[in-house]
C-alpha cells in the first residue's frame, strides 16, 4: 500500500471563514488527509480561544473526507514532521499574501526540504475575505453571512454582544 499523502493547513482561523473551508476542501482533493491545524497563536490576541477556534473548525469540516483538526504550537515544520506530512497547504488571496507565504516557504524549506509547500487559491468570490476584515465588519454590526458559516457568524455576534455587555469575549 502507498504511503498515504498528508498536508498540513495551519493558521490562527479566528475565525475560520469560508475562504479557509475553500482552501480545505480543494486540499482533501488533492491529499488523502489534509490536518487543519489551528495555531495557538502566541504572536496576536485572538477573539476567539484555542478551543473555541477548534471546535469552530471541526464543525465546519465535519463533512469533509479525510481531514481532521488539531491545536499546535511551536514550528510548522516540526508539526508537519509528527503528523508525517509531505505538505503544506497555504491559502494566497492577492500578491500581498503571496509574498509572504514565498518567503515562509522559503525558510520552511529551509528547516525541511522534504515537505513542500502548495499554494491554493479559493475561489474567486472569496478572495476578498481576511479573518481581520470578517471580525470588524461583525464588531461594528455589519451581515457577515456570506462570509463565514451561519455558526461562526452566530459565534461572532455573541463574542462582539459580551465585549459591549462586559461579561467577556
């Protein structure tokens, strides 16, 4: 039997909007199991917690064939190595992302040349949708339905209704 095709789809995911389910489903075609995994984020202050954003990731690719989602800290690389991972996936929008994602894949070369990155572009209409972006227009109230599922968006109005009640967020 081959060896099975594993990529790894790692970001903060806060929240996990339907540009990222567009990038997972078009990975799950391409690898037998794609790892969506879902950073700890050290570097940013999140809306939503590690938890949260994991749960939030495994409803949303419920129905997706051959992924499952885990939390990870510390390197990529090294998580792409434990989950024995011959890829990772990135999701570019626009030139912008592209120039970075080109210099991480660079230096994730670098710490691993065995693992390759493959860059997904999500659908056009989607293109647009930044996590940042999703979670301003829902803090100022504004229909993010077409942009994360109808949980994420319920998730969304709830964490933005505490944060004006003081009861947390």
């Amino acid at each position: 039997m081959a060896t099975p095709r594993i990529a790894v789809y790692s970001g903060t995911f806060d929240p996990f909007t339907l540009g990222h389910d567009d990038v997972v489903r078009r990975a799950a075609g391409l690898f037998d199991q794609v790892v969506v995994a879902v950073a700890v984020a050290h570097h940013k202050k999140t809306l939503f917690t590690l938890d949260e954003r994991v749960a939030q990731v495994q409803a949303a690719t419920q129905g997706i064939a051959g992924v499952k989602v885990l939390p990870f800290d510390g390197l990529i690389m090294d998580f792409c190595a434990a989950q024995k991972a011959s890829a990772v996936v990135r999701g570019i929008r626009n030139i912008t992302d592209f120039d970075y994602e080109a210099q991480m894949a660079a230096m994730n070369r670098k710490l691993r040349p065995e693992v390759e990155t493959v860059f997904l572009l999500p659908d056009a209409p989607l293109q647009c949708i930044s996590s940042t972006l999703v979670r301003e227009i829902s803090k100022l109230g504004g229909d993010v339905g077409q942009m994360v599922s109808p949980a994420v968006a319920s998730a969304l109005a709830s964490a933005h209704k505490a944060d004006t009640t003081g009861k947390g967020g």
